[in-house]
C-alpha cells in the first residue's frame, strides 16, 4: 500500500472574528508549528483569511476556505472565486453538508466548483456523507457512492483531491462514526476513485470527519483508508486541535 500523508484540516464554519481567529491561529502554530510528518490545515471564515494567511506565512500550517463560487467572476453578488483566492489559499471545503442542507448545494453544483477549484491550483477538500435515516435504512454505502461519483463528475485533475467522509448524524453531535463504520465508508470512497481513475485510487486522501476528538482520533487514523481528519468543534480549541495533530504525526 501506498504511503499517505496524514492530514488534519480544522473547519472553523461560522465562528471566531478577526480578532480571535489570529490569536487562535497563534495559539495553534505555538503549539503544532514543529509537528512534522502531517499535513496542516485550517479553514477560517473568508473575512479572516488576509489577517491568518499573514500570520502563518512561512509556517508549516496551510490555509482553506471552507466555500467558493463554481465561476471565476461576474455577476454573483455577496460570492467569492477562486480568481480571489488564489495566492492566499491552498485548499477549500467543498460540498460540505451545511451547504448541502442549508444552502441547497446539489451534487452537480460540487462538481463544478470541484473543477474550479482544481483548475486553479486549488485542492478541493471533497465532502460527503449520509444522513440518520439513510444510515438507519442501510443504505449508506450506496447513498455515499452516488453522491461520491456525482460530486466527481468532469473532474481529471486527480492529483489534487481530498475527500472527507462526514455522516451527517455524527457531525456536531458527539457521537462519532465507529472506527468499523468510518473505515467501511471511507473504503466505498476509495472504490468510487479507484472506478473513475484506477491509478490514483491508492494516493488519494480519504478522511473522516465528525465529532473527532483527541479521544477518538487515534483508533479512526490506524484504519487502513482513514488518512486523515476533518475537524469541526475541536479545531476551535488550540490545545485540543495540536493533540490531534500530534497523534496524527506519530500514528
Ligand atoms: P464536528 O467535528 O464539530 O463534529 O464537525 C465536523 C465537521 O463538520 C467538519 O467539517
């Protein structure tokens, strides 16, 4: 089996303003800046990215975006490119289910931002998973290989791709995936790439992503298609998001 860098990529979603997201973003360098051996990652809101890409310039810890707009400019009040983007990020949240539900995101919508993104020189972060009642009725694994193949759809630039596995139900609630559950669907994950472009289904990076903790961490990271975490709740907690970290570089 190939060699996968672990990654551990902090989604911040709608919290922390300028002002505590530095003192956050300091807070995490002081303490993971030296960690080596994983990939760094962390997602602040747009209006915070200049201020934290600033101070992690020459750091070992890279910038997201947790959204962007599938065109590269027009007439889309209130969006943001990739145009503006790039040169300040280096990966960005895709599909994630929030947008899903709340903004009404389509898998075809994903797609086209999939390709935006990776056209840029940006790596979509590529977010799927079920909700309780598909999850409930078994069939998560067919929901999340549709879902996978038509987030995928148009996509070539294989190279530059992450894709987290996030069940709905264990986003925000507490109660993660187990570590069989989490493996099975990120197992499906790689199955879907490994049907869309065979050569690349053993580099690309599946991660899991779901009420993650520096007590569950470790038993999710040793399955052998988990590379990595998608980090809500705990990567608002300096201390907290650098022990995930930490466990990530010595698993
Ligand atoms: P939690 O870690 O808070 O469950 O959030 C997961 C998530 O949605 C990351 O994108």
């Amino acid at each position: 089996m190939k060699y996968r860098k672990p990654v551990i990529a902090g989604n911040w979603k709608m919290n922390t303003d300028i002002e505590s997201g530095i003192k956050l973003v300091k807070e995490i360098l002081d303490l993971s800046d030296s960690i080596a051996n994983v990939e760094k990652i962390v997602c602040p809101p747009f209006v915070s990215l200049t201020s934290i890409a600033r101070a992690l310039n020459g750091s070992s810890i890279q910038l997201g975006a947790q959204n962007v707009n599938a065109n590269e400019n027009g007439s889309f009040t209130g969006e943001i490119s990739t145009t503006m983007l790039c040169g300040l990020i280096s990966h960005v949240i895709i599909g994630h289910s929030e947008r899903r539900m709340f903004n009404g995101e389509s898998s075809n919508q994903v797609a086209a931002k999939a390709i935006t993104v990776s056209n840029a020189g940006i790596v979509p972060i590529l977010c799927v998973g079920e909700d309780l009642s598909i999850r409930k009725s078994g069939k998560a694994a067919n929901f999340v290989t549709k879902q996978l193949k038509a987030s995928l759809k148009g996509f070539l630039n294989w190279e530059s791709l992450i894709i987290a596995y996030e069940p709905i139900w264990a986003i925000g609630t507490g109660e993660a995936a187990t570590s069989g559950q989490a493996q099975e669907m990120a197992a499906i994950c790689r199955k879907v790439i490994y049907q869309l472009s065979p050569d690349v289904a053993d580099s690309v990076r599946v991660l899991y992503g779901g009420s993650v903790n520096s007590g569950n961490v470790a038993e999710l990271l040793i399955q052998p298609d988990i590379d990595g975490a998608l980090v809500g709740g705990a990567s608002l907690k300096a201390k907290e998001f650098s022990n995930l970290i930490r466990i990530a570089s010595s698993n």
